[in-house]
C-alpha cells in the first residue's frame, strides 16, 4: 500500500517554497554523483565535515548517496550576531574530532552568505595539514558575499531573502521543513 505525502503547509511567516522537496531530492543525487566520480580513485577515506547546525540534513542526505570511502564529523563556528546579520568575526563553538592530516576535506555548509565562514574554515583546515580542501554549499546568495569563495559542489542559487528549511531555521523553527522556503521580512 503506498502512502500519500503531506507536506507541512506554508504558515503566516513563509511567503513562498523556493525550491520543493522533489528538486531537493535530484539535485542532492547529482552532486553525490559528482563527488563520487571526483573522489573515485582516493587513497584514505573523505573526510565530510558538515558545519551545524544547518547543514545536518543535506550533509545525512549527500554521505548516504556517496558510493565512495568517507567519514563523517562535525564543526560549530559562529559568525553571526544577535541580530542575524553576519559580522565577519568567526567564532569557533566546537572543533572536529578527526585528523585532517593529508586527508581530502570536503566541507559541507548550508549555505555562503558573506563567506565569513568558509574563508576561516577553508584557511583553518589548510593550516591543518589538510590535502585538499573543498566545499560543498547547499545554497548560494551571491548578492550577499563579502570574501571571494569558490565552491567547488553548489545546490541552488538563491536571491538575497530569508529562507529557511531543509536545515535552515528562524530562532530554531522550520529546520525540519524538507523544501526551501522564503520568509517575510522580519522586522
């Protein structure tokens, strides 16, 4: 007996889905199979670190797709302010267990705003000892970018609102949402 799937309605703070759960779906199975063929001939394990907490469910959903050796861990760093509004100070919360030493990284984000983030970790990992050090990013808001990046696995391609889903939140509401969603201007 198959199953109807309900998705959650959209509530008064969310304008619009953005990007639905079956183009999340495809577009995760596409980059998977881009790290696979990227990272087919690797001598030790990659070494996913996802950045928390938004991008714990693209980085379940991409490590389940991946055909190829790879371990996964964890960072918390934060760089954004009260407010929401990144200030460009990076602040380590919690580090990764694992050695990078002359391992192949991939950092798994949520999403490049300003770059902050990614330049600190993508520099920190380097000093590490890493291999390579690579970045996969959910989403991207150009418009926002404050530090040249260069992703090397990309999801989609945003406009500069608030979103949230897919990992994303508000205060810690919408993360389990399985789309993108844009909210309304929060005053």
């Amino acid at each position: 007996m198959s199953k109807t799937l309900t998705l959650p309605p959209l509530t008064e703070d969310l304008a619009q889905v953005l990007v639905d759960a079956a183009t999340i779906d495809r577009r995760v199975n596409e980059i998977a199979a881009e790290i696979n063929r990227d990272y087919r001939d690797i001598e030790e394990p990659l070494l996913l670190i996802g950045v928390l907490k938004g991008s714990f469910i693209f980085l379940a959903d991409l490590c389940r797709r991946l055909t190829i050796p790879h371990v996964v861990d964890f960072i918390a760093i934060s760089s954004y302010g009260s407010g929401g509004a990144t200030q460009g100070n990076v602040r380590l919360l919690m580090d990764i267990r694992e050695d990078m030493t002359g391992r192949d990284v991939l950092i798994v984000e949520d999403i490049l705003d300003s770059g902050h983030t990614l330049a600190y970790l993508q520099r920190n990992f380097q000093t590490r000892g890493a291999k390579s050090v690579r970045i996969a990013s959910f989403l991207d808001k150009p418009e926002r970018h404050k530090v040249d990046i260069k992703l090397d696995y990309m999801g989609f391609t945003i406009p500069d609102v608030w979103v949230v889903g897919y990992g994303l939140d508000y205060k810690e509401k919408y993360r389990t949402l399985p789309y993108i969603a844009e909210m309304y201007p929060v005053h």
